[in-house]
C-alpha cells in the first residue's frame, strides 16, 4: 500500500497561488481530521487519472492565512484553479465521480 503525502504545515502566500501557471488542486485539511483520511483513496483514485495536475495538501487551521484567504470552514476542501483563479471547489468529497467532475472544469 502507497504511504500517503502528509499535509503540509509550510503554506505558500495567496500571491504566490495566484500567479501559479495552469492547473492546481489545493486540498486543505489536517493529518488527525477522520473526514481528511476518509477521503484520501477517493482523491488518491481521482489523481490518478490527471498525473500531471499539481496538488497541493496544505494544512489549515484557525489563524492559517491562505486556508482563510480561500474562506475554508470544513476539511477536506478541495479548490481547482486554473492559472491562479478559482474553477471549482468541493467541501468533504465523498466520492471519486465527484472529484473528477471538478476536474471537468479545469
């Protein structure tokens, strides 16, 4: 079995995101948040199909910036952009068609 990615505690800044060329996936969450590690085979399985889109795990929390620049409230969230602007946003996935509709829209 694939060892997961942890989340990362180093954020970049909003302006850094935003000027990121092409398709990006930030997931926002946390290593111990059950709804984070239930939607991890979903998300692994949904990636598999778009290899070459960068995905970012961020951890977030009260006072994280970029998770508040992106108004986050529930984990895992999931924001597609594309080249810097939002395209599509998903809020505690449940599944893997869910996912990949979002990709649709990158």
């Amino acid at each position: 079995m694939a060892t997961r990615k942890p989340y990362s505690t180093h954020a970049p800044t909003r302006a850094e995101i935003d000027a990121l060329p092409g398709a990006t996936v930030i997931e926002f969450g946390t290593d111990w948040c059950g709804y984070c590690q239930g939607a991890q085979p979903s998300i692994a399985k949904a990636f598999e199909a778009h290899a070459g889109v960068r995905h970012m795990k961020i951890e977030d929390g009260p006072g994280r910036p970029l998770g508040r620049s992106f108004k986050v409230k529930l984990w895992p969230t999931l924001i597609f952009m594309r080249d810097g602007a939002e395209v599509a946003r998903i809020v505690r996935p449940t599944s893997v068609e869910q996912i990949s509709d979002a990709f649709a829209s990158l």
